[in-house]
C-alpha cells in the first residue's frame, strides 16, 4: 500500500520539494539550490540526495513510496525525456530513466505549466474537475489542458502553448515566438502594460495610470477597483481578447473550469468577470456554462502536480 | 480471444453497420433503414435484431465478439447515454446499456463526428497517429479530437465542436447556433459558396463561377484548378481562416496530423494546400510540422470509428 509520494519542481534558480500523502495532504515543504553549472549535470543528483534524506529523515519505508513526480522548464515527452531546458542549461536529458536509477522510485516527469495546471486539479481552484484549462497570466501566458483527468502534452510537446496562438490581426510588433499578433501580446502582465501605454498615448483624458512611473497590469485592474474610466476600456480590452481566446479553446477540449492563476491573478475576482463577460459572448451554447476559477495553489501548484503524476 | 466487432452508425435515414476483424479488416458490410417513427423507439431494437442475425449467418462465436460500438449524431457522455438527437426522435437515451441489455454484447458509444474520426485514426487518412484533429468540410463543420489515441468528449459533449468557434468580428450574419463569426460561416461548403458570392458581388471583374447556375464550393475549386482569379481569392479567404483556426487549435491539442474531410476535401490535395500555406503562417513554431491528409474512409469513418470504440 502506497502512502507517500514526493513532488519536486525544478526551476532556474531553486528546486522546490514536497512530501505528500498520497491522499494530497502536505507532509513537509522545502528548497534546495539549483546548480546549473557543468550544464546543470549535478541537478539530477542533488535531487536524487535530498530524496534520499527526507526518506530517512521521516523514517519512510521506501516500500510506502509510490515515486517521484517532476516538473521542468521545457518541453518533455511521454517518456519523460527532457528535449530541452534553457534555464537548467540542460539539453536531452533522460530524465525519468536517470533519477529513477539515482533514486529506486517510480519517477514521471512533466512540463512544469502542465504540471501545475494538474495540481489544480488536484488540489486547488479545479478540484473535483478532470476537464480543466489552466491559464498562467505571468511575464507570458503559459497554458496546461487536462482533459480526462490527464495533461495533454501533444505531438510535439506543445500542447497547451496557449500563450502563443493568434489573438489580433493588425498587430505590427513581433513575439519572443517569432509571430505577430500572440494572445500573450495582449494578454499576460507584460500585455496588459502594453495595451494600458497605448491607451494612454491614444488620448488626453485623465487616468490615475498616469500617475504611476511604470505602468503594470497591477496598475490597470488597481484602477478598474478605484472606477478609472480609461483602466476600465483596457481591462475590456483584455477581457475581450482573453474571453475569445478561451471560447475558442473550449470547442476544442470543452473544459468544465478555466483556473486563472499567475501574477495578474493576484487582482482577484475582478478578472475573471472581465474574461467571463467576452467568454460567455464568443463560447458555442453547451460551453458557455463552463466555470473560472482563480489558481489557489500560487508557487506550490508545481510540487502538488509533480506529485500527483506518479498517482495516476 | 476476441476476433471480431461490430461497427454501427446511426443516421438520420439509415444505419451502416459493419462487422469487423480486430485488426480492422472488414468482414461485412450493410445497412438498414432508421424507423424514427414512437420517438426513435425501434431503432435499438433493429439494430439488436441485425447484430443477432449477422452473428447467426456468420456462425460466429459470440465469446470471440470484443462488443458493438455505436454512432449517433448527437453528444453522447461517458457512460453511453444520449443526452438527444434530433434526426432519431430520441431525448435521452441509456444507449450503451439498453443495448447491451438487448444484445449481451458490451457496448460503447460515442457522437458521430468524433467517432468517424476515430476511425480515420485506426485505418483512414491519421493511420499510425495517435494526436488528431479531424476537420469535416460538409454543410457544416464537424470536428473530432484525438488525444493519446482517445476521442475528447469534454465537459458537456463538446469536444471538438470547432465549427461554432470564433473566426470572424465583423460578420453580420447569424450562424445557426446563434452566434455570429463562427468558423462554419466562412469555412463549410456552405461557407465558401457564401465567400464566393460576396466576392462576385463585390466586382465586375469576369470569372468562370459566373457561370454556374448555383455556385458551391466545387464550383470553386473547379475555379481554382481553372486558374480563375476571383476563385483563387476566394480559396485563399478560405484557406486563411481556417488555417489559422486550425493554428489556433493546434496550441490547445497539438496534432499530430490534420485529416480534412467531407464534401469539400473532394477537390483534393488543393484544399490542403491552401489550408497549410495559412497555418504555417499562424502555427506556434513546434507545432508548424503538424501533417495534413485527406479523409480516406468517407462515409464509412463512422463504422471504422464505433468499431474501434470498443477495442479501447
């Protein structure tokens, strides 16, 4: 009988760690430095070593294990073989196969967005759900779908690149893809900034926008809370571009909840009446009652998602 | 050891039905008439009544039958019921159980559209992928999504309703589902005989689709492979929304391969061509090398695809 499972989230700068049970309940939470010297070839063992001590330390039949579930900054197939990974300066990297070696426990491995979105499914703002989109509305738009319980990760590993598919028509500047016109041009925190600089440079009107030296998406929805005119037409403006995008999404996978989670979430409910209104106008009639709900789980959601990969 | 499968597919004036060898061969193939007369109540009798007597004629031992998988053009959930179907007369029917009960046979159900391209899957124009999005190009658009080899029913049965997504911000017209800019308004047959007339309303310029009595979207590509321009301009409206809604897709599920079609995937590698020329343009990088193929089971996708439901 299996009772325990760890779930690790590897990040560029710290790898975050957690023992759970296996029912989702948190035994212990923690961090170690990620070392992406010698093309990060000793992140692999430090991880395999701090397994090996929480085991010890919490007096862990090995036997009551029922693995390790890993999230990583890029793309991994269905092996959990990582192609690659820029910010752990890794290439391919075998990873389930390796630390299963280091380690003598089951060990999947994941996309860390996708990871996420299946923590809050496990335990955050979908729970109960096997039919989620999670939208992660940080620098960029980072996307995971669940459909039956299970990420999809797609044929080339790009499932659920939702940050990157085409949102506006007449868009002249280029995305970090390549593109023009990318929903998280218009749509994560960076976008919204983007959006909010055009409208203020578009009119005289007043704004308190106007008053901040840099204006963010904290900025805006800030403003929308204090009934700014001209932060209310850019958090529509959002609204619209985000709402449409999701509809569209859902006459593919027909989520039964949209998370919204990443830094521009932290505003609150306030956003997802803005994505909600433009969703229920562009979504096909069976899809309009699909619900959204704020991410719950914050930085956590990777170690929940890691852990439950080795639960299904 | 299971030898065999029945592969059957309602429709609204017969019912197909083939008997299946495990590895996808077909041993037969029939129809019978669909009584939708008592509100559809006949129909899952006949369909028990042709079963039993092909098992017979056959000489078929019914351990070495895997089950009969079943069609029907409506949402199907989960568990096999039909939450309706118009074309049948039915409201909600326990499909899957009823017909289990009437046949002794396991049974498995599933929509029509999606479970044709299951079959396009197994032995059609997607033979060998396991990550699909099939495109059918008829009066409508129907859609069927494969991820990891299984049809994405969602959360309300619509999965893969991508016709009713969003495509266009300044129609004016209103689509049958009661939005406006759904992608089958300018991409279906009926879409693009639409496109046309527009086009040739719009100018004097001379074309040959100025000669059909009823422009379709065979007249059309006849156009195209004429080399009319205002038909090639029409091909390329067309190619451009759906390749990019198609683009957009693929950031959701990300296929493997495209299998187009229906009525309009006729016209052959043309229509591929002017589809993948606009989703290379819009596609997010990993996912640009999706494949696109034509349809190759026609209108036996569907028994193929029920047949197929219960080997899963």
């Amino acid at each position: 009988m299996k009772k325990y499972c760890f779930g690790i989230d590897i990040g560029g700068t710290s790898v975050k760690c957690g023992l759970f049970q296996t029912d989702g309940k948190v035994v212990d939470k923690w961090e170690i430095p990620t070392r992406t010297e010698d093309n990060g070839s000793r992140i692999l063992p430090d991880v395999a070593e701090t397994i090996g001590k929480k085991i010890k330390e919490k007096n862990l039949n090995p036997e009551e294990v029922a693995g390790a579930g890993i999230g990583v900054p890029g793309p991994v197939d269905g092996e959990g073989n990582v192609t690659m990974a820029v910010n752990l300066h890794w290439g391919f990297v075998p990873l389930a196969k390796e630390l299963s070696e280091m380690t003598g426990l089951t060990v999947k491995a994941g996309n860390d967005a996708n990871v996420a979105a299946l923590g809050e499914m496990w335990m955050g703002g979908a729970a109960g759900s096997s039919n989620v989109i999670m939208v992660t509305l940080g620098t960029g738009i980072g996307g995971g779908i669940i459909v039956d319980g299970k990420i999809v990760t797609g044929a080339h590993g790009a499932g659920g690149e939702i940050g990157h598919s085409h949102a506006v028509d007449d868009m002249e500047e280029t995305c970090n893809c390549g593109n023009k016109g990318c929903l998280e041009q218009v749509a994560s925190a960076t976008g919204i900034a983007r959006l909010a600089r055009k409208k203020l440079a578009s009119t005289d009107r007043p704004s308190v926008m106007r008053k901040a030296p840099n204006v963010s998406a904290k900025t805006v929805f800030d403003g929308v809370k204090a009934g700014d005119d001209l932060a209310i037409e850019v958090a529509e403006e959002f609204g619209e571009y985000l709402g449409k995008a999701l509809a569209i999404f859902a006459s593919v996978s027909d989520p039964e909840v949209f998370v919204i989670g990443g830094g521009v979430s932290k505003a609150g409910q306030v956003v997802l009446d803005y994505i909600r209104k433009y969703y229920e106008k562009y979504a096909f009639s069976s899809c309009k009652e699909a619900g959204f709900a704020l991410a719950k789980l914050g930085n956590d959601a990777g170690i929940y998602g890691a852990a439950k990969l080795v639960l299904e």
